[in-house]
C-alpha cells in the first residue's frame, strides 16, 4: 500500500465516523502540497471510491455514505467554489431524479461527484419527457439519471427515445436499487452505463468524459 | 402427517414451529395483480376494500400459494400522516411530498386514528373480508411500516439520516408518535383477523444503518413494538441485507424474517436455524426478465438452499411483486412450488 493509499483510507475512516475537523485538517495538509484540485484527486477522490466499496462488501451503511458524501461536498466547495475555473466545467453534466420523491441517490452522486471537482447541473424531480427537453436546451452531454422504483427505471427508455428522436448523442449512466438486483437492466433502458455507488458513478463520468474529448 | 395434504395455515404453522411441512410454503406478495384479474387501474383496485378482496381470492386460486396478503400500498401510512399520494398506471402508489417539511415540524406530529383514516379502514375491511372467506385456513398477513423506518416517507430519507446524528430529541419525539401509530395500527389489524403482521424495518439493513445505530435506536423500537403486538409479528428489511443483523432481529420476538437477494439464503438459514424462520429471497427486479425455466430453476436453487428442515418459506425478496411480473413467470414459480417444494 502506498503512502497516497493510506492517506485515502485515514481520510475515508474519518468520514465514516462523522470526524468532519480531522479530515478538513488532511485535506489542508494535502492542498499545502498540491493544487486544489490534484489534492481533491488524491484524497477524496479515492476516500469515496473506498467507502463505496466498503457499502457494496456490507461494512458501511448507505447513511454513513451520504454524510461522508456530505462532508466532503462542503470541504471541496471551499477549495474549489463552484464558480472556480479549476472544476471541471465541460463537457456539461446533468443530473435528475426520474418521476420519484426518493432523492437520497441522486444526493449522494451529485455530492460525490461536485467533491470530485465536477460541476452539475442539478434538475431535481422530473418527468421523462421534460427531462429529455431539458437536456435537448441545455445542450448536457452527459445525464446521470436515479431511480428507485422499477416503473421508474423503465421510464429511461422513453428518455433515450426522445434523446434519439431530437438528434441528441447525450450519455445516460443510470442509477438506483432497480440496476442493483437486475445487472441487465441499464443495456435494456439504453443507457450507456451503470453506477452501483456514487464511487461507481464518478468513474462511469470520468469514462464518458474521456470518450467524448476522443 | 408430511404425506398428507396440509391446509396453508397448516403447512405455514409447521414451518414456523421448525418442523417439516407436506411441501414448501410459498408467499406470491401480490398487491397490484388484483387489479388486471378484475380489469380495473390501479387507483380504481384500491379504492375499494371488496374489489382487493376479490382480487385476493382470484389470486390464490390461480397460482394456490399460502397467504393472503391485504396490503394496499406502503405509501398508506404516509396519507394517514397526512401525506400526498402518488398515483401511476403501472406501478405501486407512491409517497410524494413528505408531510415534514422541517424538523420542527416532528414538535406539532399527531398519531392518526387507525378508525377515523380512510386508507388504514379499507385495509381492515379487506383484512376482515378475507378472514370471512378464509376462516383459519389461509394466513392473513397484515403490514405495518416500522416507526424507525417510516420516517423515510414522513420527511425524505437525507433529512431523516441528518435527524438521526444531529437531533436526538426531535428524533425521540417522531420515534415515541410512530410507536404509538405503530402498535395501534398492527393491533387493529389483529382484531380485524390479521394472522401476522409483517413489520418492514428496510432501516434495519447494515446497508442503511449502521449496526451500532441501528442496536441502540431501531431495535429497541422494533423490542418494544413487537412487544405490544396482540399477536405474531414478522419482521422484514425490504430488499436490504439481513445477514450480519438476523440472529439479533430473532431476538425481538419475530417468529419469521425477509431475506435480501443479495444475501446468501444458505448462510442466512444456517444462522437462524431453530431460531427464525427465513422468508425469501426470490429476486422481484430480476423475476421480469425469468423464462419458465429460469424461473423454475430459481425455485429449486432457493428451495436446496433453505428448506430442509423447515423454517423456510418460499416468497420474493422485496415483499411486493412489481406489476411488471407476468402471469407465466407466477404460474412457472407456483408449479416449481408444486414439484420440487415437497417434503416427501
């Protein structure tokens, strides 16, 4: 294990805990050493994708997550205020909650991925056909959709026939219980990927972005 | 006695007492299917207690399973709190709006009257309509949401978690109005013929609580809960895991636990052997895609994995079957039920 990888986990174990002064105090000492964003990349970054994985092996809670993903929203937003050049502001990201009340997944991703210096367009609750509209106006080239009903899920694939009737090539990463108990289901909604966690969700933008700059 | 043909409540009782029944019990969680069976929408099924009853026994003749199950919808213990409902074509009502906007608002919560709540009397209706039917033949299982976990509808799940660490008071205080609701609530069901009632506590899961949380919080609430039932509970965790948190759940008193389909049904039943009986873990997401033979070779792998010895009960993983769930896919699950599920 390296030193960087120790770090990450200290910083991790300390958000499990709620320890919101000691792990600022890492992050600080972590900036001192590099550019915001470098810094964010190599601490919260992985602290986040190590307290997904202790979620998916059953020894962190998804209410640990959210208050993790909660405290390290707010320490980044210091560092890297939202209107900062250094975040990562194209290609443009947006993210909804598909025609339910249940917003903590959406929550918990948007957070994650703002402390992993990503800036989001957030659109709340909305139906398929408005989502597709907005994406359409706003010209987003990446949409992260969450869900937790099963009726909720399936609506995705009206999302990716509107997207496709209107001549948009928007990546879609689906999230939420239904894609957990049904691996299949995000190929037959059409959407590019799946995020099982927030740390899984970062990684799917991270690859979208990358296939967009190709 | 396994030779002979068992009534369901027979065969049930047998199961839970850890003792091998004629063939394995199995629960079809059907709650919307009534409606395409009586050709009504969704809204229009549960407006009326004689309709879901009807449905219920429609059901049970076509697939034969062991239970009737008179939930209407979850989100009805939200409406009775006051909150809005959600209605959708192909889909379960929904919560929307929670009713608690801040936590202050917890200081001004009120119990509902279980006889003066429209949506918590119609339930009763249907559950005493169904005892009328059924007598003691077939197990009526009544709902009750946990007091600890109902609050994901009252306020929003973040809200909730935020109440959780940082309000302890404003928490105690929903904690002890829920309770009240609570035992009410699974008493009437009691009284209107309820078998058992199944206490959901999704809360429950080390997937979404903390196990240290979860002990000095949503156990005890489930300890005293169950304590003042007026008759056998069931506890379940939704679709969450049960695993790390089961041996401690049988020890509230609850004489039967849900299993998620993501825990490992042998490991479970081996943890709650003698003690509890497992519940599961058919997988309600997965079952829309399931051809017959998927579907039969589901049932024999649940049914290696958990049956010998009784204290298994073949049933979904979530406590409701989605409505996208075909007929074929029921009657494939029910017949593999039939052939493979017997003792001897």
């Amino acid at each position: 294990m390296t030193a960087a990888d120790r770090s990450s986990e200290i910083f991790a174990d300390k958000l499990l805990v709620l320890d919101r002064i000691g792990a600022e105090q890492m992050l600080v000492e972590a900036r001192a050493q590099d550019a915001p964003l470098k810094a964010v990349e190599r601490l919260v970054v992985p602290a986040l994708e190590e307290i997904g994985r202790r979620w998916e092996q059953g020894s962190a809670a998804l209410a640990q997550v959210y208050m993790s993903s909660r405290i390290c929203e707010e320490l980044v937003d210091q560092l890297l205020p939202p209107s900062s050049p250094e975040r990562i502001l194209r290609p443009k990201i947006g993210i909804a909650l598909l025609d339910d009340y249940h917003a903590l997944g959406k929550t918990i991703v948007c957070a994650a991925l703002r402390a992993s210096g990503y800036e989001l367009c957030d659109y709340g609750r909305l139906t398929a056909p408005e989502l597709a509209k907005r994406i359409c106006r706003d010209e987003v080239k990446i949409v992260l959709i969450s869900t937790l009903m099963l009726r909720s899920a399936l609506q995705i694939k009206q999302v990716k026939i509107l997207l496709v009737a209107a001549g948009s090539a928007t990546k879609i990463i689906v999230g939420g219980a239904p894609f957990r108990f049904d691996p299949e289901l995000w190929k037959e909604v059409g959407a590019d990927a799946s995020g099982n966690n927030a740390a899984e969700a970062v990684r799917a933008v991270a690859r979208c972005v990358e296939e967009l700059a190709q | 006695m396994s030779n002979a043909e068992m009534t369901s409540m027979e065969r049930v009782l047998t199961t839970l007492s850890h003792r091998e029944p004629d063939r394995v019990p199995f629960f079809l969680l059907l709650t919307m299917h009534g409606a395409k069976e009586l050709g009504l929408s969704i809204r229009e099924y549960f407006s009326q207690a004689k309709y879901v009853i009807e449905g219920q026994c429609r059901l049970r003749a076509k697939y034969h399973h062991d239970c009737f199950y008179p939930l209407l919808y979850g989100a009805a213990e939200a409406e009775a709190f006051g909150g809005e409902i959600v209605w959708y074509e192909d889909g379960p009502p929904n919560s929307g709006a929670p009713v608690l906007k801040k936590p202050e608002d917890i200081l001004a919560l009120q119990v509902p009257v279980v006889d003066k709540t429209p949506c918590l009397r119609r339930m009763l209706d249907v559950i005493s309509g169904l005892k009328e039917r059924a007598g003691d033949t077939v197990p009526i299982i009544g709902v009750v949401i946990s007091p600890f976990s109902l609050p994901v509808m009252q306020m929003g799940f973040a809200a909730y978690i935020e109440l959780l660490y940082e309000q302890p008071e404003l928490f105690a205080r929903l904690m002890a109005v829920n309770q009240a609701f609570c035992v009410a609530w699974a008493n009437a069901q009691f009284r209107a013929g309820a078998t058992t009632v199944c206490y959901f506590d999704p809360l429950a899961s080390p997937d979404m609580i903390s196990p240290e949380i979860y002990r000095r919080t949503g156990l005890e609430t489930a300890r005293h809960c169950l304590s003042c039932f007026n008759g056998p509970a069931c506890i379940h965790l939704g679709s969450g895991r049960c695993l790390a948190m089961v041996e401690e759940l049988a020890k509230v008193g609850a004489v039967a636990a849900g299993v998620s389909a993501l825990d490992d049904l042998a490991a479970v039943k081996a943890a709650c052997k003698g003690k509890i009986t497992v519940a599961g873990n058919l997988n309600g997401i997965e079952m829309r895609r399931w051809t017959p033979t998927q579907a039969e070779a589901k049932v024999k792998e649940a049914i290696a994995a958990a049956a010998a010895g009784g204290g298994f009960i073949l049933t979904d993983n979530h406590g409701e079957i989605p409505w996208q769930i075909s007929d074929e896919t029921l009657l494939a699950i029910s017949e593999a039920v039939q052939q493979w599920g017997r003792y001897s």
